[in-house]
C-alpha cells in the first residue's frame, strides 16, 4: 500500500469516527475536539504527501 492510500484510510476512519462522536457528544466536548485534531493531523500529513 502506497502512503496516499494509508493516509486516505486513516482520514476516512477518523472522520467516520468524529461523525458518530458528535452524534452522541456535544462538539466542545474533550472527545470531539480530539478526534478533530486527529483528523487534522492525518489532512496535514496527506497534504504534505501531496506536494512532495
């Protein structure tokens, strides 16, 4: 497996998860707000894979 294709399955697994998170949480809650940062780390990290 390509690092895109590894990077684009860990984006869709955290932002399925932030999804059913902030079904069941408030979107200030510690959780929510953690997997959000997550799923901003795994976006960066695609990105950066983008422009190499």
């Amino acid at each position: 497996m390509d690092m895109k294709m590894y990077l684009l399955e860990k984006i869709e697994a955290c932002r399925k998860e932030m999804l059913e998170l902030s079904s069941k949480k408030d979107l200030t809650s510690e959780t929510v707000i953690s997997a959000s940062t997550r799923l901003d780390y795994w976006l960066n990290q695609y990105e950066k894979a983008e422009s190499d």
